[in-house]
C-alpha cells in the first residue's frame, strides 16, 4: 500500500543486499517513518518481540526471513542445526500469532530436503520470499471476497455511506501489504463504494490510534478515532453496518484469538444483530486446536498499561509518561479469545466460510487431510 503516493511492503529483502532484510519500525509510526535494517537471527527475535513488526501476517514474514538471516550467518556444515535452534528461540519470542510458527516450520521443512549446505541457505531465502509474496496475495484475495459483503450493505442503503468498525490494526502494516481485516475496505473504496470507518484506539499500545488512522489517512479513506469503549453505544445506535477484525490464531474449529478486547466487541455486535466477520489467511488457522480455550495468550509487562508515549507537540519529541500512582498494579493479557458462535463468518483468502469445524474443513480439505495423515 501506499506512503505519501509511494508503494511499500513492511518487510522485503535490501535489493543491493539481500543478505539484509528491511522492515518498517512501526513503533516510531506516525510520527515517524523509520526503515530498519535486519541482519542476524538477533534482530529478528528482537523487531518481533519487541513490536517493531506486529500483527499475525507480518510476523509470520519476520519469522520466515529470521530463518533466512539464521542460515545465512551459519557454516555450510551447520545449517541444520543452526536452524533448529533459531526456530526455538523465534517460536518463544511471541506465542500466540500461529503465522509465526507456521513460517518456522515452513523454512525447516523445504531445508531439511536438500543435502547441500549452499543450497539449503538458498532454499532458506526462496521460501522466506514466497511466504511474504503469498501473505500478500492472500490477503489481496481476502478484499475481493470481503467486497461482496460491503457491496450488498452498500445497495441495501442504496449508496449511502458504510460504516465499518474495526479493532487493533489489522491493517496492510500487520502483514506484507493490504492486510486482512481492511483488504476489503481497500477493495470496496476502488470499487467506487462510500465508506467510513471507526477505529478502536486499541490499548495499550494504540495500534489502532497510532497505525489504522495513519494507514487509512495515507490511502484516502474516512475514518474516525473513538476509545475502545465507545463501539456499544455506536452499534445501539445504528452507527456501525459491520464489523470486520482480524485474528493471531483462529481454531478450525471457528474460535478467534485476536487483540485484547475484541470479545467485547463481538458480544456488542451479536446483541445489536450487527455482522461480525474475521478476516484471516490461512496460514492463521491453527489446524491441531479444537478449542479457543487452549490458545496460549501472550502476557506482556504492565509497564506498557501504566505509560503512555506520544509526540511533545512543543519539543516534537517522543516522550513516554506515566499515568498512574507509583507502585500500581497491572496486569496485561494482549488477546482474548471470541467463541465462534458470535462470529458470522470467516473472510479467507477462498472464500466467506462459517466459523465451524464442517465449513471450515470443506474449504480447505487439503489442510485437514494433512493432518489426519499427519
């Protein structure tokens, strides 16, 4: 998507060098547009963990190219092992994305094929490209069918403004490009169609305040800031037409574990009989779990509730400040988990499928099969 009318990805390979990885630091978004450089597994544990990159897709990349960066930096003789243990130390950096683990077992099994310590770097790199290219093509796919949703609002209202509620970033900076939850935004703004989008701010760490209206602003697209608490009372006032999140990690069986708080959302939304979708690739799905209640959720330090970073508009430096009495208490679960019985569909890069165990495997029978061969 576009910055300042220029093309970018959030992650992609120095073509001078591509032995170095570039990623976009969005902890420095919007105030300011940072390109960092990637060069050893290292920096890849850390832009994950510490929130350079985010959001499942994204991560997922990181990952893949990690792995990349991993064996590029091993001997020829020891690019196995090397692997083995970068995909660890990657896999512990933030447990609940599933992209994560998926890449990591993506690059490990394309490795383990070849014989040759040259061609396994090579391998390395080709399958860390094509995940990044496919995260991106998918979630192209996913506008296009999300689009017949926002369409069929849009001609029941005959033309008038669609009003979409989104929570977190699920935006193209939470994957390669377009993203999951706004590829259909995106698609349907191209298609000529009205529409506004009320965004949750997202605490603590604002991604919504921070990177969705930055994202939405960049591409043209109206869009409003409201707090986290805010969506109930527009939905029981006929503000909002749809709601469409993303996910970390979706059962195929239909439970979604997605940013803190969009639980809440989706009760609002089935108490208002106001559609709730989900949008996902497939590599999101974790295709083992049964049940939402066994996606392990990811517990950050809660520092990151007790402060706040901003710009001084007088200084124009990024200042972090404390909100709290000193010594307060927090505690700082990132995700939660929404039953699928609250969410009215899936959009995945297929299709629109319900979010149940028969629909879901329908859609995508090679996934399954492979795990029951498995």
């Amino acid at each position: 998507m576009n910055i300042n009318g220029r093309h970018f990805r959030t992650i992609w390979p120095d073509p001078e060098n591509r032995n170095k990885i570039c990623i976009i630091d969005q902890r420095q978004l919007p105030h300011q547009f940072i390109i960092e450089t990637l060069t050893c597994l290292d920096d890849s544990i850390r832009a994950i963990k510490d929130m350079h990159v985010r959001g499942a897709g994204l991560i997922g990349a990181a990952a893949g190219f990690g792995m990349y960066l991993a064996a590029i930096n091993a001997p020829d003789h020891g690019v196995d092992e090397k692997l083995e243990q970068a995909a660890i130390l990657l896999n512990r950096s933030r447990p609940t994305a599933r992209n994560l683990g998926w890449a990591v077992e993506r690059v490990l099994a394309a490795v383990t094929k070849i014989e040759d310590g040259i061609d396994k770097k090579k391998a390395a790199y080709k399958t860390a490209c094509e995940i990044a290219d496919e995260d991106a093509a998918f979630c192209r796919q996913i506008g296009i069918h999300g689009l017949e949703l926002i369409a069929a609002i849009s001609k029941k209202k005959n033309g008038k403004q669609v009003n979409i509620l989104t929570h977190c970033n699920a935006g193209w900076l939470a994957f390669v490009d377009y993203g999951s939850a706004t590829a259909p935004i995106y698609a349907a703004r191209d298609a000529g169609i009205d529409v506004h989008v009320w965004v949750d701010e997202t605490r603590p760490w604002n991604q919504g305040a921070k990177l969705t209206t930055w994202e939405l602003q960049q591409e043209g697209i109206a869009n409003t800031l409201i707090t986290d608490n805010t969506g109930g009372h527009l939905m029981q006032n006929g503000m909002v037409d749809m709601v469409i999140v993303g996910t970390d990690r979706t059962t195929h069986t239909g439970d979604v574990a997605n940013k803190i708080g969009t639980y809440l959302k989706a009760l609002a939304a089935y108490d208002n009989n106001i559609p709730f979708y989900v949008a996902l690739p497939s590599s999101t799905f974790d295709w083992e779990l049964e049940d939402g209640t066994d996606i392990p959720i990811e517990q950050r330090s809660g520092d990151e509730i007790t402060r706040i970073s901003g710009m001084n508009d007088k200084t124009g430096e990024i200042e972090t400040v404390r909100l709290v009495a000193p010594g307060t208490q927090a505690i700082n679960y990132s995700f939660d988990v929404t039953p699928a019985r609250l969410i009215s569909g899936l959009i995945t890069e297929r299709g629109i499928v319900q979010a149940n165990k028969e629909a879901i495997d329908a859609l995508f029978p090679d996934k399954t099969k492979k795990l029951t061969q498995g």
